[in-house]
C-alpha cells in the first residue's frame, strides 16, 4: 500500500489514474478478446468440417454422374472428371 503512495506522490495523482485506469482497459481487452478468439476457433473448426463435407458430396455427385452416364448410355463429362480429380484431395 505505501508503495500506491510513493507512486503518487513521485508521479502525481492524475498520471496514477491514468495509470490505473489504462491497466483496467488492459484487463477488459484481454478478457474480450479471449472470448472473441475462442470462438473464432470454434468456427474455423466448424468451417473445416464443411469443408470437408463438401468436399465428400461433390465425389460423391461426380461418381453418382459418372454412374448414370454410363447406365444410360450417355458418355460421361471427362473434362469434370478431371477437374475433380485435380482438387480431390482423396483419390479413392
């Protein structure tokens, strides 16, 4: 406590509220963005899981496609074949 008191009397009043009072919006930045970046990350993880869902459908559509196209006769589209398969990071 005499410490508090040193400080103020070295400093002056004001600049020790000015001090304080900048350590106070420290601590509530620090809390708020610790908030704010754990639920960033929840939705990066959530995003990913999309990711990778679409990513599933769109082999699936293209191999369903591929299927139907060859039942009924119709030959299938080579060049989205082969787009697919560029990004398809799968290769099943």
């Amino acid at each position: 406590m005499g410490d508090i008191f040193k400080l103020i009397a070295d400093v002056g009043f004001p600049i020790a509220a000015a001090g304080a009072a900048g350590y106070f919006v420290f601590l509530t930045i620090k809390f708020i963005l610790e908030g704010v970046t754990g639920g960033v990350r929840g939705m990066s993880n959530i995003i990913k899981a999309l990711d990778r869902r679409v990513a599933a459908m769109n082999h699936d559509v293209i191999r369903i496609d591929t299927k139907v196209s060859h039942a009924l006769g119709i030959p299938p589209d080579l060049d989205r074949i082969a787009r697919a398969e560029q990004s398809d990071a799968r290769r099943d």
